[in-house]
C-alpha cells in the first residue's frame, strides 16, 4: 500500500472514531483531500485508494493539475473544489473547472461566479467564509453581514448555496479549537431557522479536524495528513 493510501486509511479511521465519540453517522462527514503543492501523481496515487475530491488555492496551479489528470486518466471523475482566495479577474476560470468554492466571501463575486457559470453545468455549489475570529486581517464575511450575503447568493441562478466555511486562528488546546467552531455551527443553524436551505459545515483541517467533527463539521479539509508536509519552495 502506498504511503498516500496508507494515510488516507488512517484519516478514516480517525474521523470514524471521532464521529463516534460525538454520537455521530460518520457517512455525514466527507474527506476533502487538499492537494495544493502536490503534483498529479500524488492525486493519482489518492484516487486509486478511492478518494476523488480535492481542494485547491491556487487557481493556475490546479488548472494544469485538472489538464495533465484529464490526459493522465480520462476515466476518473474528479470533483474539484477551490478553497483559496478569489480575485475578481480570476473568477470565470474557477466557475469553468469547479464543482464547489468555499472562500466567496463578497456579493460581487458569487454574482460573477452565477453569470460565468456555463450553461451546461450543473449550478457551483457555494460555501461563505466566515471571518469567525473578528480579525481585521482574515478573510472572510463577518458573522453578522452573512445572513445578507447568504440571501442574495441563494438567490442566484447558477449557485447552489450550501453551507459555511471557516479557518480558525490555529490554537493548541481542544477547548480553544473547539470554540469557533461552535460559533460557526450556531451561525449556520441561525441562517437556517431564516429558512436557508444549508447542509454543508466546511471546517476542520489535519491539526484541527477532531474539534471541528465534534463541532458538526460536514466536509473536513485535510492535507498534511494525507500528503505529508508542503514544501512551497518547489
Ligand atoms: C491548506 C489548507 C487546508 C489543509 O491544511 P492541512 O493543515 O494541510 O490539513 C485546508 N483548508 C484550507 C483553506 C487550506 O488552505
């Protein structure tokens, strides 16, 4: 068994047992496997051990990966979801080549994803990042303009709106990394108690992905712990 398929057995294991522990269905939480820095080989390697979604950042990155995987196996069915920052300019390529898009964050670009969505797609599922810890400096809507910006982006045509998405200040303790995740939860169950039709809670990463099961994290987005550490230098 290969390394990659090994780690991806053992993140099973771990998000099976956590979703236990929590008195929980594990089928409720999908493995999103972020494969940003790794090369279509490591990606293949995933994909035969069964794991077919992947999330990347890097907008050019992940379009040659999505080319040389077309050319490299045509028979696999990839789903594809882009989890880093978005510019406006970049937007047509990402509702072109994605399934889901987790980090809209601002009316103007769900607006640009739903007019650039083409028409023989099936709408771009969407997650809100959510700006949970308040910090000036991170990205995200803030909690209390999400209601506003999760009305217009259900709104529109070639969106489906599923969830939120939140990246926590890293933090040691369970009780720490747990805190946010709760806040994310109740902000989530508040926009439903409006009537919103979400059931995607996208949080959770290698360091942090045991707090957010416990939290009720509906997709996880895991890296490290499938393809070991990144080297950015490369
Ligand atoms: C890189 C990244 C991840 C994965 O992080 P790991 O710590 O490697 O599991 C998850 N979500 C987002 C938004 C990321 O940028």
């Amino acid at each position: 068994m290969s390394t990659i398929a090994r780690n991806l057995q053992a993140v099973h294991e771990r998000i099976a047992a956590i979703a236990r522990r929590a008195q929980r269905d594990p089928h409720t939480i999908r493995l999103l496997a972020v494969s940003k820095t790794f090369g279509p080989d490591a990606i293949i390697e995933a994909a035969q051990a069964g794991q077919t979604a992947f999330g990347e950042n890097y907008l050019q990155e992940a379009l040659d990966k999505m080319a040389a995987l077309k050319l490299a196996c045509p028979d696999i069915l990839f789903e594809w979801h882009f989890i880093g920052p978005i510019q406006s300019n970049k937007t047509r390529p990402i509702a072109e080549h994605f399934d889901w898009v987790h980090s809209v964050e601002r009316e103007k670009i769900a607006q640009r994803l739903s007019e650039q969505r083409p028409a023989h797609l099936p709408p771009l599922n969407i997650c809100l990042q959510v700006n949970i810890s308040g910090e000036a400096s991170k990205s995200g809507v803030a909690p209390q303009d999400a209601l506003t910006l999760a009305r217009a982006v259900a709104a529109m045509p070639n969106l489906r709106l599923r969830g939120l998405m939140a990246i926590p200040e890293p933090a040691e303790e369970s009780d720490a990394q747990r805190l946010p995740f709760r806040q994310l939860r109740l902000l989530f169950e508040q926009l439903r108690a409006q009537g919103l039709d979400l059931d995607t809670l996208s949080m959770g990463m290698s360091a942090d992905m045991d707090a957010a099961i416990a939290e009720g994290a509906t997709i996880v987005r895991v890296g490290t712990a499938i393809f070991g550490h990144r080297d950015y230098a490369k």
